[in-house]
C-alpha cells in the first residue's frame, strides 16, 4: 500500500472516531436534561471536545 495514501486513511479515520465519540458524548449529555440546562451542557460539552482536539 502506497504510504501517502496509508497515511490518508489514517487521519480521515482519526477524525471519524472523533466525530462519533462527539455525537455520542451530546447524545449521552442531553439525556433527561430540562431545556433550560441545555445550553450549559452543550456549551460544556463544546469545550470538551476542544480540549480533546487540542484547539484550547
């Protein structure tokens, strides 16, 4: 296998587990929250997934 193509997966690989781990964390969050403790969560929920990107 080509290694620029191998290294390609890897990363689109990378960002869809991140990506899934992110929807599941909100979906997760979410349940059984009032709505006005939503945009809190959300918010939270935000600066997790920042925090795991490295963008902080």
């Amino acid at each position: 296998m080509d290694p620029a193509l191998a290294a390609a997966l890897t990363i689109v690989a990378g960002l869809l587990i991140v990506a899934v781990a992110a929807v599941l964390v909100t979906r997760f969050a979410l349940n059984g929250t009032t709505s006005a403790d939503r945009a809190s969560v959300l918010t939270a929920v935000a600066e997790l997934i920042r925090a795991i990107r490295g963008k902080r």
